[in-house]
C-alpha cells in the first residue's frame, strides 16, 4: 500500500494510473476505482482522492459520468487544452512564437495528411473549406479556417503532433482572425481562397509534394504579412 500525507496524494493516483495502464490493468474508456476502493488501497482520505480525480479531469484524463462514476477518457483530442491555455496567457506568448509553431510543423503535416486521409476526413474538409469561402462573417470564417487546419492536423495520424497542436489551439483561435485581415488587407483580393484551394485540392487527391509546397506558400504568406 502506497503511503503519503495529502499533497502528494496527486502523484500517487498518477503513480497509481501508470503502473495499472502499464500492467493493462487499465485502458481507454475503464473505470476507475472508487473514491472509497482507491482511498483505502493508497492509505489516504476519500476527500484527497476526489480532489485528485479533479485534477485528473481537467487536465483531460479523466472524465467524471454522474451516478455512473470516473472513466479514463476514449479519446484525448483536448488533451491539456485548458490548462496550456492558462500558461500561455500567463507567460505572453507571443504572435511570432505561435507563427514559428506553425511553420515548424504544418508544412510536415500537410504532406502526411496527403498520405493518410481518409474518405471521411476529405468530407470534413470539404465542408470546412466550403463554408469557409461561403457568404458568413469573418468571425465565422476564421472559425472554419482553424477547423481545415485542425482536420489535416488530425489526418496526418500523428498522436504527438496531435496533441501539441491541440495544446496550442487557444491561441491559434485568438490570433487566425487577425491573420486573415492581415493577408487580405495586403495581398490581392481572393488570395485566401487560392491557398487554401492548393492545399485542399492537393490533399483530396492525395499528392503529397503539392501538399509539401501549397501549405510552405501559405505559411510564407502568412509570415510576410507579419
């Protein structure tokens, strides 16, 4: 039985965690222990093991289903979405480092997209791409901008890049609208489209040079203009 005074009682469910999902006593979608049963098996308070399985939920790990109990999440797409939001409020990001960020690795990300969307995917980006350019205001249109991206982040099938992106995708929501006015009060009337068309167009028939090249255009625009 592990031991410890109640601010470490954090580390010992996630020591707790690990070691089971290394036995694969655990796994995506289990539930787990109670309050009570993990209370008693860690030698600590129920209350302890209700504030730890807060935490483990906002961090995105767990998911809490009332009258049900606490699950290990199925999928992790928001994975640490809310409190990487909170530090990079904290430490000033800055438009240039989300701008490196994505210039590091959407270029990479386009050419595996183009090898590894699926039918479903095409369809997801098909209908981002086309409300994108459709009569909507520009809030609802950034919006749409950040979800083609974020379909072709979820297409290269990379669980890494995945979560790094999503990790970042507070700010890249705060400042995809600014880039947009950016590029269009600079560039040539349409340019938006165009880029965006080259790398859907490249993507949906799955050539991954185009892909390569179309996304490395777009982010030259994009830091051209900033």
């Amino acid at each position: 039985m592990l031991k410890g005074d109640s601010n470490k009682t954090y580390y010992q469910v996630m020591e707790y965690l690990t070691d089971e999902i290394r036995k694969k006593n655990l796994k995506k979608g289990d539930n787990m222990p109670t309050e009570r049963e993990l209370a008693e098996h860690l030698g600590v308070s129920r209350a302890a093991i209700r504030e730890s399985y807060k935490i483990l939920n906002i961090v995105g790990l767990l998911r809490s289903v009332p009258s049900q109990g606490t699950f290990i999440k199925d999928e992790f797409d928001e994975w640490l979405v809310e409190p990487m939001s909170i530090i990079f409020k904290l430490s000033d990001t800055t438009m240039n480092d989300v701008l490196e960020f994505r210039r590091m690795i959407e270029v990479e990300v386009a050419t595996l997209a183009a090898q590894k969307i699926t039918d479903r995917e095409i369809e997801i980006l098909t209908e981002c791409y086309e409300k994108m350019f459709s009569d909507i205001s520009e809030v609802e249109k950034a919006k749409y901008d950040k979800m083609f991206h974020g379909t072709i982040v979820k297409a290269a099938k990379n669980q890494i890049i995945l979560n790094a992106y999503n990790a970042m995708s507070p700010m890249l929501q705060i400042f995809t609208l600014d880039i947009r006015s950016q590029v269009v009060n600079n560039e040539h009337e349409g340019i938006l489209e165009e880029i965006h068309r080259d790398i859907y167009e490249a993507i949906v028939e799955r050539n991954v040079e185009k892909a390569r090249i179309s996304m490395q255009i777009h982010m030259e625009t994009i830091i051209k203009n900033y």
